[in-house]
C-alpha cells in the first residue's frame, strides 16, 4: 500500500494508469527533484553573484530583473511544487472500494473520470510551464546588455558565470517535463481505444500488444519524430 501511495504522489495518476507509466513518471519526478536540491547547492546558489558587470550592485540588480522577468530555476521550482501537489491530490481522491464495494469510487465510471482528469491535469501542469520557459528563454545567455536608463545613465553589460552548465541543466529540466508529457499522451490515447476495436483486432487475428509495451512504442515513435523535425529545421 505504501508503494502504491508513492507512485501516485509521484506519478500524479490514478491506479488505472498502466504500471510502466506510473514508473516512468515516477522516476521523472525523482530525478527532477534530485536535480533541484543539487542546483541549489551548487549552480544557482547564488545567481546575482555569478554576475560580473561593468556598474555598480544597483545597477547589476536592475539588469537582473530586467533580464530575468523570472529566473529559470524559480519557475523550475514553481514546476515541482505545482506537480508535487497534483499528485498530493491524486493520492488523496483515489480511494478504491473497499472488498465490500463501499467506497465513493464504487463505480467504474467514477474511477475512469477521475483517471481521465489526472491525466490532462498533468498534461496541463506540464504545458503550462513548458510553454512559458520557452516564451522567455530560447537559451540561458552567456552576456546581459542593459540599456542606459534613469537608474543607470551608463550601458550596463554583464557576463555570467557557469552559463553553458545552467544552460544545460535548464533543458534538461525542460527534457524530463517534455518526456512526462510523452508519456500522459500515451497513456490518454491509450483511453482512446474503443473496446469494439481491441475486439476486432482480436477476432481478427491481429496481435495486441499489452499496455506497457504500446507506451514504450509509442514514446520512442514520439522522440523520434522530435528528432526528425529538429534535423529538417537545421
């Protein structure tokens, strides 16, 4: 029972979810996690210190802010802790019946609907943030230019320490929400999947593959054509 409650405070998806997206999604979660309490000890420990300006603190600080309408690692943090509490919230609503049947999920009906929402629910989490890192930076930069301003009379320019390695860790970070989506899209097509469907590939005679292994085809097929998009916009 115990590890049931961890992959759904960790997945963010009910127990109907096939066990190799929970897993997925679980691990995602951790490592993006391990990957925060290690960038705050270490390349985001202190952000306005890795700037190196040709002005004065004030000055540095109004560049900042102005070239930082939110830092990356903030809205990464933001990120986990929207996550982290839609899964609180999966784990809390799914309460299967119990031997009896007693229970306010007694239905199937009931139980699909709130599989379906958990599932978009994350899908929407993750977009949002994915969406809005990429809206305000296509890459860390390396130099900040600051126009001259009433605060600053001068052309502020600042170069920022270790920018390649938080470059790298912001599209990481951005990786793992992206594989995430993946894989809540796999699993809402899988939903999709009529049973009048699964019937005529059965008596037809056309192997169905279970769950698992259509979510890993179906990853990979998704990678993939990522792929083949980023080589034919080179």
């Amino acid at each position: 029972m115990g590890t049931d409650v961890l992959l759904q405070l960790f997945s963010g998806t009910t127990g109907l979810a096939p066990p190799l997206a929970r897993a997925g999604l679980s691990i995602l979660m951790a490592v993006r996690l391990a990957a925060l309490a290690v960038g705050t000890r270490s390349l985001w420990r202190d952000e306005m210190g890795d700037l190196i300006c040709n002005s004065t603190a004030s000055c540095r600080l109004v560049c900042f802010d102005a070239s930082f309408p939110v830092s990356p690692f903030t809205l990464f943090l933001l990120q986990a802790a929207f996550v982290s509490a839609h899964g609180l919230a999966c784990s809390f609503l799914w309460r299967p019946p119990d031997s009896q049947g007693k229970g306010w999920l007694c239905r199937k009906t009931q139980q699909l609907r709130l599989h379906v929402l958990a599932v978009l629910a994350r899908m929407l989490l993750e977009g949002i943030f994915l969406v809005t890192f990429h809206a305000l930076y296509g890459h860390y930069p390396q130099l900040l230019r600051c126009p001259a301003s009433k605060l600053c009379p001068n052309i502020v320019v600042c170069a920022i320490q270790n920018a390649r390695w938080k470059d790298a860790f912001d599209f990481f970070m951005a990786g793992t929400s992206w594989t995430a989506v993946a894989i809540c899209l796999t699993v809402y097509s899988l939903l999709q999947d009529s049973f009048e469907v699964r019937m005529y590939q059965l008596g037809a005679g056309v192997e169905v593959p279970p769950p698992d292994k259509r979510i890993a085809l179906s990853v990979w097929k998704y990678f993939v054509f990522l792929w083949n998009c980023r080589t034919h916009g080179r």
